[in-house]
C-alpha cells in the first residue's frame, strides 16, 4: 500500500454508495453499462500507475476522445487552420446542440459533438478507412497500447445517430463541413465506439499532463504546443454545459462522455481518470465529478491554486572556503521555468561578491530550462563576467548552446560540481 492508493481507495469506497444519476441510453447499446461500475486510475509523470475499484473494464470512450482528435487535428493543421474551421469557445450548451455560429456555421465548441465532428473530418487522409486507422492509431499511441472498436456500440450509434448526421448535414450545408457528411459521421461513431478502460485513459491524460509524451512508453505522441492548447480547449470546454461550474469547483483541465468515463490532468503531475456510469443533468457522470472534487480539495490541484512547488528549487546558496578562497555556491534543481529562474537570479544576485569575486553556479540537479530560463540565465552570467567575476557553471543541459545566440558563453562550464569549484578556485588567468 501507498499513500496515493490509501486516497484513492478512501474515495472509491466512500463515493461507490452514490446513487444519483442515470446511465445514457439514447445509444440503446449504453443502456447495458451496469450503473454500479466504478474504477479510477491515476498515472503520475514517472509512469506510475495506481487504481481503486476494477479499473480494467472496458468501455466505449465516446466524447473523452474529442480532445486527443482534436490534438491530433492540430498537428495536422496547425492552431491557425484548425481554429478558422472550429472555434475555442466554451457553447454553454449540452453534447448534441446544435452549436453553430451564426453566418458561417462554423462551430462554437470542439468538445461536443458539431465541433467534434467537424474535427475529426480535418483529419488528414485520403479517404475515411485512413481518416479512421490514423484516429485509432492516435488514441493508441495516447493509451500506449493497441486499442479496437466495440462493434455493437458502433452499430447502436450508426443505427440511431440521426442527430449527429443531421448536424454534419447541417455543416455542410452551411459550408463550414467540406467532408460527407454521411462518411464524418461514420468515421465519427467508430471513434466513440473505441474500446478503453479507467487505466487506458488514466496514461492518456498522464500524455497531456505531461507535454504530450506518452509517461508509460516513452513516446511523444504529439507535440508539446499541442498538447497545452488541447489542455486550455479542455479547461473551458471540456464538461459540457457544467464546465463553468467544473472550472471553478476543481479546476482541472477535463473531458467526460456519455458511457461515464471522465480524464482530468494535473498539468506536469498526473492524468487520472474515472469510469462509472449513471450521468447527472449535464451529461457528466456523478462519482466522477465527485471523486475530482474531493481529490482536487486535498490535493491542492486547482490550477489557479499556488502550489508552492516553486519554493525548493534554489537549494543552496552559501560562501564556500577552497584554498584560501571565497566562492560563492548557488545550487538549484528541477525544472526551470519562470518563478524558479526567478528564484534562481534573486539568490545569485544577493550573494554575488565584489567583483572581482568568485562564483559558482550548481545546475546539476537542474532537469530542463524552457528557453527562455535560459537566455535570462546567459544574459545574468556574461553580465557576471564582464564585471571581472570569475563564473563557473557545473551543469549537464548545455545551456551554454541555448545561450549562444544571444551572448557568447565566457563563463566556465563544468560536469561537476567539484570541477567547477577547483576551477573557481584557481589563479585568475588560469
Ligand atoms: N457518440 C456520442 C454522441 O455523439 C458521444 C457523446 C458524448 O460522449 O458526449 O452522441
């Protein structure tokens, strides 16, 4: 046992007595999903995973493929041409409507069904067979094994999806749906009706928790810009007609769909999902909302929450004697972005000696700077030089070459922090 299984186990086991909500049957095949299933499944940055309740039922994914098409459509398009086919507006309206703008019928919200129609036709493919294998072969790549359609819920779907057709029809004829209609609906239906489970979705929000890098097998799935604008769409339109409400009582980036299943992702922390059936009035399934709920209270995972998870990334900053010397040691790790360089250039400025000084910068631990943590790092260090100190860097990420563009890397780089301070120590001109 562990302290994240103990959490989520308490939920479940406290959640599991819920008994509001319906189970969906406009599609008759979801009628049969029993209302008391219920597994959630977490998967952190490291790829682990952990689960309570059964998380390997299977379940037809329906809407909570939206966001990875539509990850899927940007990388095809690019942000550009994809936003002048479907908007980013949270509709405010439930899954079917027909949520079309006025004038040029493009639609409004790529999280419900016209959007997400219009979505999965600018899949690029020369044909619908190709449009749909490089769907399946997507959502995949996103679950980190070989996922298949549940052919009667497909076959339910195409028999009764009237709706949906008549809302390609209705594109189409507007001019915002260059596709046929008949073939995006088709094409549609088949990626609803593909096969995941509580653990299949868990990896797959870990993917876009994570940058778009699938945490489990390693593999980029989609590009990281894509899988932050995926995770925004989500933010504001992932919930159907409660993602106002959803935003402000858990603030997670979501998607939920009609069979139960629900993703929600901590950006850089985890992707967790939820599969249980019965749905309340918008469409969102009750435990899940609930178990999100309580998970985001005692976890802090609100994303406008400060997590303070900046607070450790200068672990050191301190005068060091070597040979009859004075260094002054910065030492940082983790991630570098914004608040942590921030950070970082606050406590090398308050140590930093009279020139001429001595200083060492200990970025060892450091695991990746964005560019941008990396250009103010290089400006403060050749600042730092052509002052007269003596710089030296220990670091192994080879910011020296982000750096280059900008200002030419004079300081010192090491691998070591022990070289950097022999180096730091040594006679100048040497
Ligand atoms: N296949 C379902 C439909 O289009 C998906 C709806 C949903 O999960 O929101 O009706």
């Amino acid at each position: 046992m562990d302290p994240v299984t103990d959490a989520l186990e308490e939920i479940h086991h406290r959640l599991g007595a819920l008994r509001e909500g319906r189970v969906a049957d406009y599609i008759p095949q979801l009628a049969h999903a029993d209302p008391d299933a219920f597994g959630i499944a977490l998967v952190s940055m490291g790829g682990n995973t952990y689960r309570a309740g059964p998380a390997d039922t299977p379940f037809t994914i329906q809407s909570v493929s939206k966001p990875f098409v539509y990850a899927l459509a940007l990388g095809d398009l690019g942000p550009a041409e994809l936003l002048r086919h479907v908007g980013v507006e949270p509709s405010g309206n439930a899954f079917n409507a027909i949520s079309l703008e006025p004038g040029t019928g493009r639609p409004a919200n790529p999280m419900i069904n016209a959007g997400a129609l219009a979505t999965t036709a600018l899949v690029r493919a020369d044909g619908p067979a190709e449009r749909f294998a490089r769907v399946l072969g997507c959502l995949s790549a996103f679950a980190g094994r070989p996922l298949d359609v549940d052919e009667e819920v497909y076959a339910s779907e195409a028999a009764t999806g009237d709706r949906n057709r008549a809302l390609a029809y209705l594109m189409r004829s507007a001019g915002s749906l260059r596709a046929d209609p008949v073939e995006t609906a088709d094409t549609y239906f088949r990626q609803c009706a593909v096969r995941v489970t509580a653990a299949d979705l868990a990896v797959m929000a870990a993917t876009l928790a994570n940058g778009g890098l699938n945490p489990v097998t390693g593999v980029r799935v989609v590009a990281e810009p894509d899988a932050v604008r995926t995770l925004a769409v989500m933010a504001t339109c992932g919930m159907y007609d409660g993602a106002g409400q959803w935003l402000l009582d858990v603030g997670l980036p979501a998607k939920s769909g009609v069979s139960g299943g629900l993703i929600a992702a901590s950006p850089g922390r985890f992707g967790v999902a939820v599969h249980s059936p019965p749905l309340d009035a918008s469409g969102n399934p009750v435990r899940a909302v609930a178990a999100l709920g309580e998970m985001a209270r005692r976890f802090g995972l609100h994303i406008m929450h400060n997590s303070g998870l900046h607070a450790a990334t200068v672990t050191g900053a301190e005068r060091v004697e070597r040979a009859g010397r004075s260094i002054a040691v910065v030492t940082a790790q983790g991630g570098l972005e914004f608040t942590e360089t921030e950070a970082l250039l606050y406590a090398l400025r308050d140590l930093t000696p009279p020139e001429p000084g001595r200083l060492v910068l200990d970025l060892t631990g450091v695991s990746r700077a964005l560019p941008g943590a990396a250009t103010a790092l290089a400006a403060v260090l050749a600042d730092l030089v052509a002052r007269g100190h003596r710089v030296a860097v220990a670091e192994t990420l080879r910011l020296e070459r982000a750096a280059a563009q900008g200002h030419a890397p004079t300081w010192a780089v090491f691998g070591t922090r022990e070289a950097a301070l022999t180096w730091a120590a040594g006679e100048d001109g040497a």
